[in-house]
C-alpha cells in the first residue's frame, strides 16, 4: 500500500479543515449575531452588486428531497417495554393566528448536538404536528438556493493577499495574532480573510471544541421530517439579500464585530456558547434575546458601530422576515416558519413585528 508524502498530504488536509471551520463559523457566529446563515449559504459581494429583493415565494422545493426518517409522533416518554426516553428540548415555539390565517414559527439553531433530536422523536409532538398540517416550509433561505453558494465564501471572504493586516489597526491585528498563537496554521488562512470573516473564524475555533455541528442544526433537522410530498420550502430572503448583510457594512462596522470577538478569552466564548444553547433548549425568546442584549451591550468596543452592525443584520432582517411571512400567509393555510431564535424575542423581534400587524402570539 502507497501512503501519500506529507509534504504533500498535509497542506492539502489543512485546507480541507480551514474550509470546514468557515462553514462552521457560517453557521453558528451568524446565528449568535442573531443572522442565521446556514452552512453553505453565504458569499460576500465582490464585483457585483445584489440585486432588489425579490418575492419570498418565488424559491422552489428542492427536486430531490432526502427521505425522512421515520418519526415517532406520539407525546408520551415511555416506550412500550417501559424504559423511559428523552424528551426532545422545548425550542422557542409560537403560534400566531389572524382569523383564519396561522403562522407556525419555530426559533432555531443553526448548529447543535445529536442529543438536541432524539431519533424517534427528534421534535415535540405540537411542533411535528404544526409541520404536518403546513403546505409551506419557510426557511431564512431556501435549499435551492444554498446549493448555488458553495464557492462563494472563498470568492468573496478571502483575498488572494494578506489582505485582513491592511484593513486591521496594528493593536487590533496584534490580539488577533495573540489569539491565534497556538494554531499557526489558521493564522496563516487567517491573514487571507476579510474582517468580518475573520471574526467568524475566530468565535468558531472557540465553538468547535465545545463540540457543536452544522448537522445537528435545526433547519437541517426539520427537513429531515418535513413528510408532505407536495409541499413546498421556501425562502423568506434571497441569497443576494443576505449576501448584502455584510458587504455593506463598511470597514469601520467590520472591524468592530472582529474587536468583539477578541474581548473574551476562548473559555469564556465557550461558557457563552453553552449558555446560549440552554436557553434556546428551555424555549423562552424573550429570554434569550434579554441574553443576548446584554453580551452585546457587554462586548461593545464602539456603541454607535455596534448599533449600526446590529441594525442591519439583525433588525433589518426582522422586518423583512415579517413581512415575507404575511405575505406567505393565507386563510385556512398554514405556513411553518423557521428563523434563527435571536430573530423572534423582544421588542424588535418578529413576534412583535406580528403582533402590530394584527396577529395572536402565543406560546406552542
């Protein structure tokens, strides 16, 4: 049996690793930003510019859905030999009715561990029920979409140069390579990057030795059970919309999110993680976004830029969410929505951009 050099073998792995670790970073420092993005959804605009958003309901099915698995639907805790099972966590769930219009909306986590979804009953009984009973699946993208982005993180968050030493301050670049002291290897990918990929990165290294995973995100795990064959998942955002999230922060606002995540040291980032992840397992949305507020009011190097980085990739996108969901709604047609938890509590989230549009919310 041949076995490949490692002068050739090694820097081709690490690469592999560097790439797993941004779509890591994709997935779950998005989420804590309350974005969101999935895996492989995001790409940073170079060259070309998004276009105006476009209608909500215009992203198709995916033409080839995995089979689901089978699901047990029941709500006991006791299989039929006795021994009693876990029961899947609460989730932050809420049903939103107007009449004869309902809105099932379901806050998730775009990374997670396998024990958040049991394997005979990966969700509660209200919330697979919900999912059954709705002809429509609205994601923060659609699969379809997502598909179309897989080399845009390295087209469009990296540069061929050392490009993040000539956006960083010396003082600022210096913690980063402080930092990264003991992963010189993701150091050097890292001088490669953007800011704001670069602040992704640097949470993620933090995240992923809490042992969280991409796959064990909630979004994957819905359409693992999504069971009705003619109905449709969509997006509530374009991938041009949310590409644009993050090209037009300016460098100053970019740089600001990067500080942020420099302040903590990688045990306390850890400690934060995991306390996020009990709360959204408890289910409470105005709790964890009270959470929230307060790390980022803590963490804030710049209180105007922080402002202006939470306005546009937070409550920019809780505008349009709602409004997209409205206009997906119809009577006697409910619409399952699932958008990252921090999107949904306090009084810029969706829940009470419904509310003033004339919606019931409450608990599921």
């Amino acid at each position: 049996m041949s076995v490949v050099p490692d002068s050739y073998d090694k820097p081709r792995l690490l690469r592999a690793a560097f790439a797993k670790t941004t779509a890591a970073a994709l997935s779950f420092v998005l989420f804590t930003a309350g974005v969101g993005v999935s895996p492989a959804s995001f790409a940073v605009v170079g060259s070309r510019t998004p276009q105006a958003a476009g209608d909500a309901g215009t992203a198709a099915a995916p033409s080839k859905p995995a089979p689901p698995p089978r699901v047990d639907r029941s709500d006991g805790t006791t299989t039929t030999s006795g021994p009693v099972r876990a029961p899947p966590p609460r989730m932050p769930f809420y049903v939103a009715t107007k009449g004869s219009t309902t809105l099932y909306v379901l806050g998730t986590l775009h990374v997670g561990f396998a024990s958040d979804y049991p394997p005979k009953q990966p969700f509660r009984q209200r919330i697979l029920a919900a999912l059954d009973a709705s002809p429509t699946l609205a994601l923060e993208i659609s699969p379809d979409e997502l598909l179309l982005s897989q080399d845009d993180v390295n087209r469009y968050g990296m540069c061929r140069s050392e490009c993040l030493i000539d956006y960083l301050p010396d003082s600022m670049w210096k913690k980063v390579e402080a930092r990264m002291r003991g992963n010189p290897e993701a150091l050097k990918e890292l001088r490669h990057t953007r800011p704001w990929l670069a602040s992704m990165l640097i949470e993620t290294y933090d995240t992923l030795k809490a042992g969280f995973q991409s796959e064990y995100g909630t979004e994957a795990q819905l359409q693992n059970v999504y069971l009705r064959a003619r109905g449709q998942i969509v997006g509530l955002e374009t991938l041009n919309e949310q590409i644009s999230t993050f090209t037009r922060l300016t460098s100053a606002q970019q740089r600001e999110m990067l500080a942020q995540d420099l302040v903590q040291t990688p045990a306390e980032n850890i400690a934060d993680v995991k306390e996020l992840h009990r709360l959204w397992r408890i289910g409470d949305a105005d709790a964890l976004k009270a959470w929230d507020n307060a790390k980022s009011s803590k963490l804030a190097r710049n209180k105007a830029l922080a402002a202006q980085v939470d306005n546009r990739v937070v409550y920019q996108r809780n505008q349009r969410f709602a409004a997209r969901m409205v206009q997906l709604a119809a009577p006697d047609k409910p619409v399952f929505v699932a958008i990252g938890a921090l999107h949904l509590g306090g009084p810029r989230g969706v829940l009470e951009l419904l509310r003033k549009r004339g919606f019931v919310v409450e608990p599921g």
